[in-house]
C-alpha cells in the first residue's frame, strides 16, 4: 500500500484548525477527542494533515508530497495500549 502511495504522488495539505473544528472533525473517535481537549486549549488551533482522503491529526512537518519517499523500512509493528492502561 505504502508503495502505491508513493507512486501516487499525493500531497501532504497541512490546516490549522480551531479546537472546535478539531474536536467536530474527529467526534467518531474518543481517543482523538481526548487528545485535543488535553492537549490545545480553548482558543488555540490544531494542526491536521490531509493526504487524499486520510486526514489526522499531526504536529508535522512533512514532506511536500508521497513521490518524495524515496525508501521506507517498517522495523516492527505491536498493539499497545492507550496511555498505558490496558482496560483502554
């Protein structure tokens, strides 16, 4: 998949949005929702991403556009839990 995007060429569109917008964009995702309302305060803005249809929030930078990924290693991938409580 990851290769396929690189031959897309999409590009990273960074936003800033306002905490409200933030917190409307990912209301379906209660971990999301916690993030911003402990981290951004009321007033302030989040940055967000977007790269085709896939939109999430992320400090960045980025590069400009997926065609510029010229070589990615996945060292490993593992389960965790949310803030380190395994009831989340």
């Amino acid at each position: 998949k990851m290769k396929e995007l690189i031959k897309a060429n999409v590009d990273f569109l960074r936003m800033d949005v306002s905490k409200e917008d933030a917190l409307r964009m990912f209301a379906y995702n209660k971990y999301k929702v916690e993030l911003i309302n402990s981290r951004i305060a009321d007033g302030e803005t989040a940055s967000v991403f977007r790269c085709g249809n896939f939109i999430d929030l992320c400090r960045g930078p980025h590069v400009a556009r997926t065609g510029l990924v010229k070589a990615l290693w996945i060292q490993r991938s593992s389960g965790c839990y949310w803030k380190g409580d395994q009831a989340r």
